[in-house]
C-alpha cells in the first residue's frame, strides 16, 4: 500500500499552506459580514466536531462504534474528508502510532520535537514514515482503499460546485474553517501533551505518556478537550469522566450509532 500517504503527506501539506495563503488574500477581496462569521464558525464545528472528532478520530482510528445508518455514515466520511487531514486509512495509522508510542521518538503527535512543528504551526510530514500495514490491517477493505484513491476527487467535487456558486461562499464555509482546523488540531496536539494553564488529569497515564484535559479550549475543540479522559479508555466513545467535563460529539454518536 505504497500510496497510503498519497492524500496525507505531501499534497496534504501543500493544501495546508495553499489554505492559509487563500485566507489571507480572502481579506483583501472577500466582505467581512457579522452572518459570514456566524457562518464560518458553525462550520467550523461541523468540520473538527464531527468530520476529525467523530468520524476520522472515534470511529475509524479507534472503532469505538458503528453507525445504524449508512448514509448518515457516507455523509459523517465525506465531511471527515473535507477536513483535508488525509484519508481514514492514513489518518488512522497515524493517529494509532501516536496511541501506541505516546511521548517518545516514535510519537508521530506529540511532543518531542514538537516544538518547532508548533512554531511553525504545521504537522509532522509523515512522508518518509516506514509503513507498518499491521497497525490498520482491519481497516485494509474496498470501502477504505476507494477513499484513500479518490480522496482529491471528493475534496473538488465539493468545493468546485460551491466556488462557482458563491467564492464568498467558498471562503467562509469550507477555506476559512478548514483553515482554523489545520491550526486548532496542531495546537491540541501539543498542548494536550505538554499542559497549559488550568489543564488536569483525571488519570494517570504515565505509562504511555502524559496527557491532559484542556477546560479553558472546551469552546474551540469540545468533547476532544478531555484527552487525559481520552487516552485513558481510548475505546470508548464517550470522552467524559466528571459530570460537568461536556462532551457533545458522544451526545451526536449516541444519536447515530447502533
């Protein structure tokens, strides 16, 4: 599976720089409206909350449920592929690396070495990775292998139609959230591991690595904040541990699974 990283690695990355570059001049010629922004956030949401947090994160790298229905499930994947952080197959391999080498070398996510990368405000190219097919064996069927080759084509189908009706519309709904993703999920990625203020555990972890929950980033990321609860019951859907620590994607997948 020589092409696992086709959609993740080095076209990934030029996206990554490219949607950042679109931001930027979008301000020069693209109105600003109080709508607009209202607008961009809810999608926002919809992208990290349900396409990365949901889809690409609980249900593909960690298979902590199933959907009952599957045109909710094709709907939930084409908006995880809208997140432009590469195909379930290859998001999945990474993200079980960082699972199974938390805080060391071999981390793919956090955080030696992480320093720069959150400098920089880009993620590890994964490129050169040896790849380990027994991390996503179960993951190897049709369904995924015709995502990972189409990933591109789904990406265009999307925004192509939606550029030609409204650049306004492309700008704020799918360039300017998308963007925050990339940005949002790098800065989880290491705060997560290294702490900030106000972070805490609830369980200690230690012997794969330290992680924590992140209250004061609950608005920007939800139920992903609680990534000590996380890492502690990865198979669980639910992120929650205390009553208060809010967790709306299981709220959704509770909606959504069998």
């Amino acid at each position: 599976m020589k092409d696992l990283f086709q959609a993740s690695a080095g076209s990934i990355r030029f996206a990554h720089i490219l949607i950042r570059v679109l931001v930027v001049l979008g301000l020069f010629v693209i109105p600003v409206t109080g709508q607009w922004l209202l607008n961009s956030l809810l999608a926002y949401y919809v992208y990290f909350g349900i396409g990365l947090g949901i889809t690409l994160h609980r249900y593909y790298s960690h298979r902590s449920f199933e959907f009952s229905n599957i045109i909710v499930k094709w709907l939930f994947v084409f908006i995880g592929v809208l997140t432009l952080r590469g195909s379930p197959l290859a998001w999945a391999y990474i993200h079980r690396k960082h699972h199974k080498n938390v805080d060391t070398e071999l981390d793919p996510h956090t955080p030696v070495g992480h320093k720069l990368r959150l400098f920089s405000l880009m993620d590890k190219d994964h490129s050169t990775d040896k790849l380990n097919i027994f991390e996503i064996r179960k993951m190897m069927n049709k369904e995924n292998i015709f995502i990972n080759q189409w990933y591109w084509l789904a990406v265009l189908a999307f925004i192509i139609p939606l550029g030609l009706y409204s650049l306004t519309a492309l700008y704020y709904l799918w360039i300017l959230p998308v963007a925050v993703v990339q940005l949002s999920i790098t800065l989880h990625n290491y705060l997560a591991h290294t702490g900030m203020p106000g972070s805490y555990r609830n369980h200690d972890t230690g012997n794969v690595g330290q992680s924590n929950n992140l209250p004061l980033l609950w608005l920007l990321y939800l139920g992903e904040a609680w990534h000590n609860n996380h890492h502690s019951r990865g198979q669980n859907y639910n992120c929650q541990t205390k009553w208060w620590e809010l967790d709306p994607q299981a709220w959704l997948i509770k909606l959504v699974k069998q």
